[in-house]
C-alpha cells in the first residue's frame, strides 16, 4: 500500500510539473492528501478500537 502511494504521489508531482510548470502544488497536494488519508484511517481504526 506505502508503495503504491508513493509511485501515485509521484505521478502526481510529475503531471502538475510538466502540464502546469509548477511541481511545488504537486507537492503540496502529495504531502496535505497523505496526511489526510492517514488521519481518516487512523480515525477508523480508533473508532473500530473502543466500539468494535
């Protein structure tokens, strides 16, 4: 899974680079979109914890 989410994060970067000439967005969105996948996961898995 960390796998495919690197080689995606980085078809991300590599996409906004060379059709917006910009790759610090990419980086961004790559960096805001895995802290927000994780703490949604981590939520779910809290919630499974104390109710499950």
């Amino acid at each position: 899974m960390a796998t495919y989410s690197l080689i995606l994060g980085i078809l991300v970067i590599i996409i906004s680079w060379k059709f917006f000439n910009d790759w610090a967005s990419g980086l961004a969105g790559f960096i805001y979109g895995g802290i927000l996948f994780w703490s949604i996961k981590l939520f779910v898995q809290l919630i499974k914890t104390l109710f499950g």
